[in-house]
C-alpha cells in the first residue's frame, strides 16, 4: 500500500475542522518536480515545459509552477485568464485550442501568447475577424499513423486534433503570406503514456517533419512542441518514466537531425500531469459499511470529487489511514453517494478491514482531479490544501464550496 508523505497530523488538523472531503498538494514535491524537468535537458538543448493549466488550474499551484520557470499551455478562455492573472506574460503562454472561439483567439493575441493553430480553417477565421498577426505561429500537426494504443486520446486517425502534413504546409505558407516570421510546430497524440519508445518515435517524427517543411518553405522553426502524455503509474506495478533518461534519449535523437553547424530549434513539451499528478490526495471518511452481495464501503467523497475512476474506470491507489500495515484485508466497492452506479473510487478491491469513522487517502490525484468535478445531485465542491514539510507551512488554496455559491446563478 503507497503511504501518503503528508503526515497523518497534518490530516487530522485539516479533519478537525469539519472539512471533508479535501484535496491536499505535497507543494515541496512538486517544486522538486518542477526543477528536475526543468534542468533535464539544460546542459544540452534549449528546453522549457508549458504546464498544462487544465491539469490542475489552481491558481496557487500554477503560481508555484510559473515561479519555478515553466510556462502555462492554455487550451481556453478561462485558462487563458487565469495564466494572466499569476503573472505569465507573452511567450510563456502556448495557447493550444480547439474548435476555438474568437474571443479565446482575441485574448490570447492580447496577451502575446504563442498562438498554436489546431486546424487550417482557424488561419483565415482568425485573421478575416480580427486582422491581427501573431507574434509567433505554430501548428499543431495530426501524423494520422501513429499506433500508441492509448485509450484517453484514441488512434490519431481517430482523433479530433490536428492537422495532416499537407495542411501543416498549406497553413505555414498561408501565415508566412500574412506576415508571420516566427513560428513552431507541435503534436500531441496519447495520454498517460508509460512508454520511452513513444517519445522518441514521436520526436523523431517531429523532426523529420520540421525539416521538410523547413525546405520546401524556406521558414525556420523556433521551437518544436513535442507535446506531454507523461504518464504517471497509477497502479502499483508500473514503472514512472525516469525524465532524465527521456531528455537524454530525446537529445541522442536530436543531433541526428539537427547540426550545431546550423540552427538549434529549442525543444518544448506540455506536461501536466507528470508535474503534480503524483503529489495531490484526496482525503474522505467512511460514512457506511453495507454489506449485500458485495462489501461495499461508502464514502464522504463521491464521482462528482474524483471524475477519472468513473469515466476511465481508472485505477488510484487507497490507503487506509493507520491500518496500512494490517493483514486482515477484505473486499470491497468503494462508493460515493451519487445517484449513479458508476460513482465508485474502487472495485473488488482488496483494502484493510474498514470500520466507519476510517480515513482513506486517495493517491495520484494531484492533476485531472478536483479540476474535473461536478455538482451533480447537488454535491458541493471540496476544499483544497497545500502542504509545505520544509516551510511547515499548511495552507488554504481554496475553501470548500457553499450552498450559496451553488445558488448564486439560479434564478427563481
């Protein structure tokens, strides 16, 4: 059983306030994170990842991350928004959209973010409405015959995102025409991907694919966005990618492409979940013990706290607070109180006998977590803590929503 590293203390302080469920953040985990990412590549290549603000878009998160030196990849409006109002400004912002609407396009303009193009017909909507040129243009590119297997995104033949070369090289020349100068080229075609060998395929497409727009345009490409998809293991009996090796392989793979006789492209990823995801826990009681066909234990958290079991049937890793080393295990379901059989955090699990009154810590939930909830039924948002072991710091980042807050857009 993985054991949570906010001490149990600091737990129950957050307990005795009577509120829970919540989420809390190991802040000196991710700083940590965030340096060793960022340092990964430093001796070698020019390298910067943008956050991905949808993976967790606390602003005191994004904060913490910013401040250690990555941008923010925004795919919205309000996230957009919200990188302004941390601080990030002009190129620390790729703003990576699809099916976009011309106000996201108008803000991100505004703030002189990186503007990442996700289909050809986005070029002449943008430019028709607002008249306005980008200070740097990227293309998101769709390779169409790339098999990853992954379930979250899909074949790429499949999928919503991109474009195919042919509209790589139709959009470039229509924004050099427009009086682009400066411009990169992204893909992103898995999710929670645990494989080296996808990475380096990828970057090897990637390169080889800058080149031959390179030479039948005549354009150089700043940077190429090789996107995220790091996944982190969510099951016990999966190995994490080790980032330092990725870096180094990434930059074997490099300088088989690229000459430092020539120009250097610098190399950018999107990694949101393999910065925060190990490093957040959501922490609920046992509200009731039933026992039918199944053992089923119900919690205080519910599918509408923690999306990904439910709609990936997703596996997180429970702890039982103060029983992880019993033997005595059983089997359980474990529920929230939703009016939906999906709303379950475990199936056939096997757990330490649970008692009501238990504390469970559900683990790696530090990015796609609370950002994904809902208010279905009625259920209130919960609260989200930091906690800083080297500050001795436990901080509030947001309060626990109230039923005021759920009511205020009604109208009766």
């Amino acid at each position: 059983m993985r054991i949570a590293k906010i001490p149990s203390r600091i737990i129950q302080e957050i307990q005795s306030q009577s509120n829970d469920p919540f989420y809390i953040y190991d802040i000196d985990a991710i700083n940590h994170n965030v340096n060793l990412m960022q340092n990964a590549f430093n001796e070698i290549l020019n390298f910067k990842n943008f956050y991905a603000v949808k993976a967790n878009p606390n602003p005191q998160i994004l904060k913490e991350i910013l401040n250690g030196g990555m941008g923010m990849d925004c795919s919205t409006y309000t996230d957009l928004k919200l990188a302004q109002l941390i601080g990030a400004k002009g190129e620390q912002i790729i703003f990576t959209s699809n099916n976009t609407p011309l106000e996201d396009f108008e803000l991100a303009l505004e703030l002189g973010a990186i503007i990442n193009f996700d289909d050809i017909t986005h070029i002449p909507y943008l430019f028709e409405n607002l008249n306005k040129t980008p200070n740097v243009a990227c293309c998101r590119y769709n390779p169409g015959d790339l098999k990853t297997g992954n379930s979250i995104i899909g074949n790429p033949l499949e999928a919503k995102y991109g474009m195919t070369k042919d509209q790589l090289i139709q959009s470039y020349k229509v924004l050099k025409e427009k009086g682009c100068t400066r411009f990169g080229i992204h893909t992103m075609v898995a999710s929670n991907e645990l494989s080296l060998d996808y990475f380096i395929q990828t970057a090897q497409i990637m390169f080889q694919t800058a080149i031959d727009i390179q030479k039948e345009l005549g354009i150089q490409f700043e940077f190429i966005n090789l996107g995220g998809g790091i996944g982190i293991p969510y099951h016990p009996n999966q190995t994490p990618i080790d980032f330092q090796d990725l870096a180094n392989q990434i930059s074997n793979v490099y300088f088989d492409y690229f000459s430092s006789d020539s120009y250097l492209p610098k190399i950018n990823m999107e990694c949101g979940r393999f910065v925060t995801g190990p490093y957040g826990y959501l922490v609920t009681k046992v509200r009731h013990i039933k026992r039918t066909y199944k053992n089923y234990a119900g919690v205080t958290a519910s599918m509408a706290d923690l999306m990904r079991p439910g709609m990936y049937l997703a596996h997180h890793e429970i702890q039982v607070l103060g029983k992880e080393n019993q033997d005595n295990l059983e089997i359980y379901d474990v529920t929230g109180n939703l009016c939906e059989n999906n709303d379950k955090f475990a199936i056939d699990r096997k757990l330490p006998i649970l008692e009501v009154g238990d504390t469970l810590i559900i683990h790696d939930v530090g990015a796609h977590g609370h950002c994904m909830g809902f208010n279905y039924n009625g259920l209130l948002r919960p609260a989200e803590y930091t906690y800083s072991e080297s500050k001795h710091e436990l901080k509030l980042i947001r309060r626990r929503q109230a039923l005021e807050d759920l009511f205020a857009t009604h109208i009766y």
